[in-house]
C-alpha cells in the first residue's frame, strides 16, 4: 500500500501542503476548525509522520515573489528586482530559501498545481492583489507580505512616505532662505498607486501645514498615467503661479521636465522639482531633483526578516514596518 503523504493529506482537505505541514508540526497560525479537519483527514488515511529531524538551517523555505506587471514601459524604471532578491537572500541568514518570481495578472493562480500549492510563504513587491487573494492565502494558512504597499491589518514593509514628503517640503522651505518669493507648491500624484499617493500627499499637507505654507485640494494633481504628464499639465502648473512642484516620484519628476523642455521652459530655473524613491532613471536628469531614497536591497533585507519571524519562527505578532528613507539633495537646491 502506497505511504500516505501531506500531499494526499491537502488534497483531501483542499488546503495547501504548507498549512498541512505546520498543523502536523504543531504550529498555532492555522484556524481550529482547519486544523482539526488536517488532523481527521490524517487519522482517517492512515498518515505516519516520519521521525527523521532535519536541522534548522537546513530546511529549504519555498517563497512565491509576485511582480508588477507594468502596462507602460518607462514604469519598468522604478527597481532593481536584482538588489531585492540579494536583499532577501541576506535577510534570511542561514536559513535556505527557494525564491520563485511570477507576474501578477489575472491568470496568476497560486495553487493551480501540486508544486504551486507547496509554498511556505507568498511576497507581493509593488503590488497589491485583491483582498480575495489575501483571504485565500488566509484559508490555506500561507503567510503573505507586501512590500511598498500600505495594507492595514495584514503584515507590510514600506517607506514612511508621509515623512518622505515632508522632509522634502522642508528642505525646499530651507533652500529658498530669504528668498522674496515664498514657496508654493503643489502635489503630482499617480492615481492607480493610491494608498501611496494619499500617504504622500499627507506629507505634502503636514510639510506646508509646518512651514505655514497655504496648500489645498486644488494644489493637487491627479494623473492617470505618466503620458498624461504633457504639455497641459505643465500649462496648468504655470497657470496656477507655483514655484515648487512635488512629483508622486522620480519618474513623474522626469516626465515633467521632459514636457516643460518640450513646451520651451526651463524646468531648473522655473520651478523647484522633486522626485521620490531615488530609481535608477533621477541619474541621467540634469539638473538631477532631490528625492528621499529606500534601497530596494534594504527592503529585501527586511523581507528576508519577515520569513524568519513569520516562517521560521512561526510567530504570529503582527509584521508591520516603516523604513525612513534617507533624503538626498538636488544638483542646485541652493539655486531653487
């Protein structure tokens, strides 16, 4: 008679091998009435759970990375997906892990097959799936973790984006000094990343609120897409009489200058432009914008800290991180 496996164990129960796996190691993340349904269907097939002890270390942890996909070409600017997964392998330490990358999309299925469904822990990096994807992941007892995204009540690594921002309102309140002309700014937020944008725009309004600048709602604008970064926007930036223009990133921040060359506008000398996240694409704009950088490496690294806390050590304390990033000044701030 064939030896009876975790494998027959999931099937019959329709859960995971992983949450299979941790309900028979005795592990206290899987919901009761799980639980008992893994061990019935275990007692029932007649399941032996074999006495060989591996070591700590040598375990090899199964995580699923899930990927952006980019509907426009110049997003792909933003990371290094190299430095995240370096990143990862260091914050894991001595512990071995099998890292599978895959594109989110609709055809994304997580335990479409036996080898899918044999995953220990899932990361979403600069993405945000359905709450139905949460809720699945939930039910099968895989931990998830997102990366630059802001989740409230599930576990999340990512930048202090409102702090960012008003850092950033600061140092241009500082750069002007005395300057006759006082600052006024206004926000470009990239509407399909929104709980990033709100974070940010938040620390736009509580820069301005501290340096006793007056910014509102019709300061912000809100862009679709970065094509939608074009003539007319730079027309309604100078329409408006602003000086300072705060990009949702450092993408935007060159799109913008890009279209104020094009409409024939100096961008350096008209308006003070900033980015965020310090991509790859702020080195070959000159004058090059201030911008609050997070190494993605850094973020890997904490990734790598979430699967030993959550994983490894099975600890169920909430996984919840906000990194600072760490300013860094413009080719002429002095000049803006």
């Amino acid at each position: 008679m064939p030896r009876v496996t975790i494998y027959d164990i999931a099937e019959e129960v329709g859960v995971s091998t992983a949450t299979v796996s941790r309900v028979l190691n005795g592990s206290a993340l899987i919901a009761p009435q799980t639980a008992r349904a893994i061990r019935d269907a275990a007692r029932r097939l007649g399941y032996r759970k074999r006495t060989i002890r591996r070591q700590r270390g040598r375990a090899i942890l199964h995580i699923r990375l899930i990927l952006p996909r980019r509907a426009e070409r110049v997003q792909k600017l933003f990371y290094d997906y190299a430095d995240l997964l370096a990143g990862i392998k260091a914050g894991v330490q001595d512990n071995r892990v099998n890292v599978v990358t895959d594109v989110e999309g609709e055809s994304l299925d997580l335990f479409g097959h036996k080898k899918g469904g044999d995953v220990d822990g899932v990361i979403f990096a600069f993405t945000r799936p359905a709450e139905s994807v949460y809720d699945q992941l939930a039910r099968r007892g895989v931990p998830a973790l997102t990366l630059h995204r802001l989740v409230e009540g599930r576990d999340y690594i990512t930048c202090d984006n409102a702090e960012g921002m008003r850092r950033l309102v600061a140092e241009l309140v500082a750069a002007r000094g005395d300057h006759r002309e006082p600052l006024r700014p206004c926000y470009v937020r990239l509407e399909p990343i929104r709980d990033i944008a709100d974070d940010r725009q938040r620390g736009v309004v509580e820069g301005c609120r501290q340096a006793r600048i007056r910014f509102t709602r019709r300061d912000v604008i809100a862009i679709e897409a970065i094509a939608d970064v074009d003539r007319r926007l730079v027309d309604r930036v100078d329409r408006g009489g602003y000086n300072a223009v705060l990009c949702f990133n450092d993408v935007v921040a060159a799109a913008f200058c890009q279209a104020a060359g094009a409409a024939g506008a100096d961008p350096a000398r008209r308006w003070a432009v900033t980015g965020f996240d310090n991509s790859p694409l702020r080195d070959l704009m000159r004058p090059r914008p201030a911008t609050i950088s997070l190494p993605v490496q850094t973020l890997g690294e904490q990734a790598g800290r979430w699967i030993r806390r959550r994983i490894v050590e099975r600890s169920d304390e909430p996984f919840t991180v906000r990194l600072p990033g760490e300013y860094l000044a413009g080719d002429r701030d002095d000049d803006q």
